[in-house]
C-alpha cells in the first residue's frame, strides 16, 4: 500500500521509499523515512497534494511523490 | 580576518539570527528558499573584524538544487573559523541529521537551537549537555526572532572564533566512505547505488541521539495553525478565500497609501512654487527649466509614490512572514501542474509582484532547469510595484475615482492572465518532471519592529533608486523635449519628436502616440522613469500633470498604453537576473522578444477592438 493511498484524517508506518537520489533525500530530510509515523491530515481538490504530517513537521507532497513512498496501515 | 558561517535547513532563523548579529537587513520571510545567494557582513568580534555569512538553507549536504550548490561550494572552497548550524528546536527528530553531515566537515562547529519560543509551547524539552556531548560541540537554546538567550550565543559564537583563530577548510571525505560529502556532481550517481543503505546508517544514530536528548509530546495539542489550516486549506473554500485575501490586501494598500500621494504630491507642488520657482527667478530660462520641470517635477513626481510603496512591502512583509504562501503553493499546485509548474512557481511569481528581481533569482530552489526557464519567462509578467506606480498615476488621471479600483484591478488579472497564456503554450518546450514536497510551517507574525526595519528599508532603496539613475533618465529626457532649442518644448522638431516619428509605425496601430511612445523607450530600464518622464514632457507640476494627460489621452488610449507597459521587459535589472539566472543570452533574447510580442498584439487586439466596437 502506498503513502497515496491511506484515507486522510489516518496514520501509516512508512516500510520502503522507492524514489531516486534526489527525491529521497529530499524525503529523509523533510522527515520521512523508514520506520517513521505519517499522518495524511487533509488532500486538496484536483488530485492536488496530499497535507501530511510526521513527527514535528507538516508537509505537502504530490500524490505522484506519495506513490513512492510504501507505509503499512498503523495499527 | 575571522569567517564564520551560518548553516541551516531552509526556513529555521538564519537570517533572522544573521540581522540579529550584524544588524543588517537580510530578507526574512517564513517561506523555506527565501536566501537564494551568500549574503556578507562584518562585525566587530573580539578586539578584531568578523566576517558573518549568511547561506542559503541546505536540506542535507546532497543537494543538488542552485541554491544548495551555492552553499556546497562555499564550503568547499572558503577557509571558516567557525560553522554556526542553526536548527529548528522542534523539529530535531529531523533535523539533527544535518548536524551529522555537518560535523563529518570536521569544521569548528556551535550549535543553536532555534525558535525556543515555539519550541516550548510545543512541549518540547531538549537536555543541552546530552546534545551537546552527542554531536561533540557547544549546543545553545535560542530564539532569534525574540531575543532570548541571543547574548550567549554571541559570547559562544566569540570565544569559538578566539579558540580557533586559523580559518579552515571543510574535511571531505572520499565519496565511497560515505556519511558526508557535499552536493557535487561527482558525488550524486555513486550515492545512488547505496542510497537507502547510508540514509539507514544516519537514521540509526540520529534516533540514537533524539532518544536520549529530546524529550517530544507523542501527540501535538489542536494548536492554532491546525485550526486555521481547517479552514484556509478547505477544499472547496481554500482558493476563494485567498483569491478574496489578495482582494481585501491590494484594497488596503489602495485606500490607505492613495490619499497619502495626493498629500505627497501637493506638498511637492507648493515647494515648488512657493519656495523653489521664486528662488530660481533670476536664473536663466533654460536653466529654470531644467532644474524645475527637467528635475524636479520629474523626480518629485516619482518620490510621490513614496508612502504608498512603503505601505506596499510592509503588507508584503505581513504576507510573506504569516506562512500563508506555502498554503498558496498546497492550493494552487494542482493548477500550477497543468501549466507544466508547481506551486512553488506560483509564490515566487507572487513574489514578483513585490519586484520581480528577487523572484527570478527566487527560482533557484528548482532542481529541474525547464521548470526554472519556464519559471523565469512568466515571472516578468507580475505586476510589480514599479509598475503599479505607473498605473496608479495614469488611472487616477484618467479614470472617475469609482471605476479607478475596477481599472487597476483588471491590469492584476491581466497580468495572472498573460503569464498562464505564456506558461500553456510554452510549456510543451519546457517539460519537467520535478518532486514537489515541502514544509508547510505554521502560521507567524512579524514582530513590529520587523515592519519597521523593512519600512526604512524600503525608503532607502527607493531614495537611492530616485536619487541614482531616475534622475538620470529624466534628465535624458527634459534634453530630448527640449533641443533643439528655439523650437516648442517636445513639439515635433525636437529630438524627442523625430525619435517618435520613427516609432510613430509602431506604436500608432496600438494607440500610443509619439510622446508617450519615448517614454516606453525609457520605461526599459526601469518603470519609474516613465513617471517622471511623463511629468517632464508634459511639463507641468504634480498636481497638474493628471489633468494636462486627461486632456490629451482618451481612455482606451491610455488603457493600451497600460496593457504595454505591463507587458512588455519590466526593466533592466529584470533582464539581466534572467541572463545570469539562465546563463543563456539565447533565452534571455527570447524572454524579451516573445513578452515585446505578446505585449504589442495584446495592445492591438484591445485598441482596435475598442475602436471597432465604439
Ligand atoms: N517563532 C519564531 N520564529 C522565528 C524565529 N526565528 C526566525 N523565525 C521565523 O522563521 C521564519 C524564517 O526565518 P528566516 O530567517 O527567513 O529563515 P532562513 O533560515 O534564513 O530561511 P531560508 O533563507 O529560506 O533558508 C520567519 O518567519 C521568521 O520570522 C524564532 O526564534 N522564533
Ligand atoms: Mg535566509
């Protein structure tokens, strides 16, 4: 399952970025990275991003972005 | 002399704790990639100077976007006494990951943590000592925007610098040893191989580190900025309500900066003829003339503008430190997106409204150099404050006082409206697939003594603008309307008139006429001129000005003549940051001949079907 995927307002566990060098550095420095908690809070209309949390910091990411990124629904 | 550095991820206080040290006016907004470029300033430090640089912020030593180049090869090349690193203090459980990298440089490092305040009220407790002796140097817990625990720093900042007076060099360490190495090209495609594989050696120790020394709430309160994200981020309200934001902002400048230029203006006009004119009574009549409707009338009329620009960027401070353009990017990237752009795009064009200059150089947080091209080509369209003051003087002249608002609004949707035009169709040439992930802070207020510093700011850029090449430019013009002499003043046997003359092919189909024409050719170099300008080839004060320009000006005239102005190359600083930023005179060629082209049609197709239709 993907970042993409969780309904907003829930949380996943992120198990596996599948993303180039850039990107995924990109991600370990916004905070998202293996093992780490994401909460999805909000989607803007159009298939616009997703509005994201994890741990202390709130971020945006395309829903392509969000594609990448494998999570396991928290329990 | 001593150089220290100040390193950080984008957005947590460098330049805000760089004003701070060196009292400087660095921008400061709460939008990360504000400080695009290596900003210097020199400070007395113990008994001897100091060099205080401010970088741009780094999201980890692998950047490879322009802004993050920049700070990688300063590092690599500048000889540094001290690495001041600058965190966000709630959000160590990522951030210190920089401070890792950082401290494989081998660099003299001090460590802030900064935004205490916020920090605090988040419930965030961080033991000092236990940082401290983790990342293997001095950590202090700051607020640079309030002050708090500032003096300590700086006395850290000056005994580091005095325990290690020889500059050096960052250490880097061979690419395949792998937990540092800066953001070159060599660099990125072997760390590709064993990407996940170090971003996992890092993580293990940084949760080390966060564990012990950091002790974070699980679960963060409802605070503010969630409840003002429900409703400014509502999916069906969120656009409407910015779009009105932006309404309700330009109505303030408006009405509140308008009256002050009419003071302004005949303040000017009574110096002038109460004081200035009798004075210069004695003088010759080619030199009265020169100094009082060559300079004076050119120049005042251009310093009228004063208040109402300052109004101008202290609203644009407010914006710019409130964290709602961040919320414009989440807003409008789906859009931005079928422009072949993101919202990143959207803000820096936003940003253009202010000047247009910072926002091209604004461009350099864009890794993808189409996306940046494509960027750089729209963002001339903004209707940036020079312009603004054209308008504004033309519209008040030419306009009823309740259709004026309506007029200027339309040249801002004008503006939106020729920079999508120009983004769809060239966008096909300029395709990018960039990521688009970014920090959505939470909502700030500027500290008043903030606006002030950016209101005197202000005034003393545009003091220096008009004192410096404005003047310049009007003088080039009262010397055009005004010889040869013996013949009426910017009369059709003046210089002036047989240079329009010649452009009389080009500017008649679209309304302009001869005059008016001349100060376009001035309004390249920047749009101020066109003002004072228009003062001195009309020849009469301030106060008069607007109606000798009713007079000779019908309104949809004029409104073509604002359709080019707005159009067509901003100025030439403008010009130049899109060469340098494009490195291309190719394509900075073609940014001028396609915004000339775009701006002539769209004054044609208007003026001729205003023409037809009456
Ligand atoms: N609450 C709080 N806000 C702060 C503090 N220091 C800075 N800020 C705010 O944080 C935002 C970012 O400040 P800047 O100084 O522009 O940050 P920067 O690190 O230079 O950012 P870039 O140039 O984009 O890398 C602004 O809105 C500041 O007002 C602080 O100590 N407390
Ligand atoms: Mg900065």
């Amino acid at each position: 399952m993907s970042l993409n995927q969780v309904p907003s307002g829930h949380a996943a566990v992120i198990r596996e970025i599948h993303a180039g060098e850039h990107l995924l550095q990109r991600m370990v420095a916004l905070g998202l990275r293996r093992g780490r908690k994401v909460f999805v809070i909000r989607r803007a209309n159009y298939h616009g991003p997703l509005h994201v949390r994890v741990g202390m910091t709130e971020l945006m990411i395309r829903r392509t972005d969000a594609d990448s990124v494998e999570v396991a629904v928290d329990p | 002399m001593k150089r220290v550095a100040i390193v950080g991820m984008p957005n947590t206080g460098k330049s805000t704790f760089f004003n701070r040290l060196t009292g400087s006016n660095a921008r400061v907004a709460n939008w990360p990639g504000i400080t695009v470029d290596i900003q210097v300033a020199k400070i007395p430090l113990d008994g001897g100077t100091a060099e205080i640089v401010d970088l741009p912020g780094i999201y980890s030593l692998h950047g490879s976007s322009d802004d993050e180049m920049v700070v990688c090869r300063f590092l690599e090349r500048e000889p540094v006494n001290l690495c001041v690193v600058l965190l966000h203090a709630a959000q160590l459980d990522r951030q210190l990951t920089l401070a890792l990298q950082l401290k494989a440089l081998k660099l003299p490092m001090l460590v802030l943590l900064n935004m205490a305040d916020e920090a605090e009220t988040l419930g965030v407790r961080i033991d000092i000592a236990k940082l401290s002796a983790a990342l293997g140097s001095p950590v202090r817990l700051i607020s640079a925007k309030y002050g708090e625990g500032f003096d300590v720093a700086r006395q850290s900042i000056e005994s580091l610098v005095d325990e290690h007076p020889v500059a050096a060099r960052a250490a880097i360490p061979s690419h395949s040893a792998g937990t540092a190495c800066l953001g070159c090209s060599a660099c990125t495609t072997d760390a590709l191989s064993n990407g996940n594989g170090r971003v996992d050696a890092l993580d293990r120790e940084l949760d080390r580190i966060f564990r012990s020394a950091v002790n974070a709430p699980e679960s963060l309160p409802e605070h503010l900025t969630a409840r003002l994200d429900r409703v400014l981020l509502h999916p069906w309200f969120g656009l409407p309500l910015f779009f009105t934001t932006v309404f309700l902002l330009f109505e303030l400048v408006y009405r509140i900066g308008l009256p002050m230029q009419d003071w302004m203006a005949w303040a000017l006009d009574r110096l002038k003829l109460d004081l200035l004119a009798p004075a210069l009574a004695p003088a010759p009549a080619l030199l009265r003339s020169f100094l009082l409707e060559g300079v004076y009338d050119g120049l005042g009329t251009v310093l009228s503008f004063l208040p109402i620009i300052v109004i101008f960027f202290v609203v644009m401070a407010v914006v710019e430190d409130s964290g709602y353009l961040a919320r414009a990017a989440f807003l409008m990237d789906a859009l931005m997106a079928k422009l072949g752009l993101d919202g990143r795009a959207f803000v820096i064009q936003l940003m253009g409204y202010g000047c247009n200059v910072p926002a091209i150089l604004g461009t350099r947080v864009m890794r993808s150099r189409a996306m940046r091209l494509l960027t750089m080509l729209i963002v001339p369209f903004s209707l940036c404050s020079a312009r603004l003051q054209v308008f504004v003087f033309l519209v008040g002249a030419i306009f009823t006082a309740w259709a004026a608002p309506i007029v200027l609004f339309s040249l801002y949707v004008a503006s939106f409206a020729v920079a999508i035009l120009t983004a769809l169709i060239w966008q096909k040439r300029y395709t990018s697939r960039e990521p688009m992930l970014l920090e959505l802070p939470p909502y700030r207020l500027p500290t008043p003594a903030h606006l002030l510093r950016q209101a005197w700011h202000v005034s003393e850029h545009f003091m220096r603008r008009a004192s410096g090449f404005i003047v310049g430019g009007v003088v080039a013009i009262w010397v055009l309307t005004h010889f040869p002499t013996g013949v009426p003043a910017a009369g059709p046997e003046t210089l002036a008139g047989r240079l329009a003359l010649l452009l009389s092919p080009i500017f008649k189909p679209i309304g302009i006429g001869p005059l008016l024409s001349i100060t376009l050719l001035f309004g390249f170099v920047a749009k101020e001129i066109v003002i004072g300008a228009l003062a001195v080839i009309y020849g009469s004060g301030q106060a008069h000005l607007a109606g000798v320009l009713a007079k000779n000006l019908d309104w949809a005239q004029a409104y073509s003549f604002m359709l080019f102005t707005l159009i067509y190359t901003p100025c030439l600083s403008t010009v130049a940051a899109v060469r340098q930023e494009s490195g291309s005179l190719r394509f900075t060629l073609f940014a001028i001949g396609w915004s000339l082209a775009l701006a002539w049609f769209t004054s044609f197709l208007f003026y001729q079907g205003i023409r037809v239709l009456a």
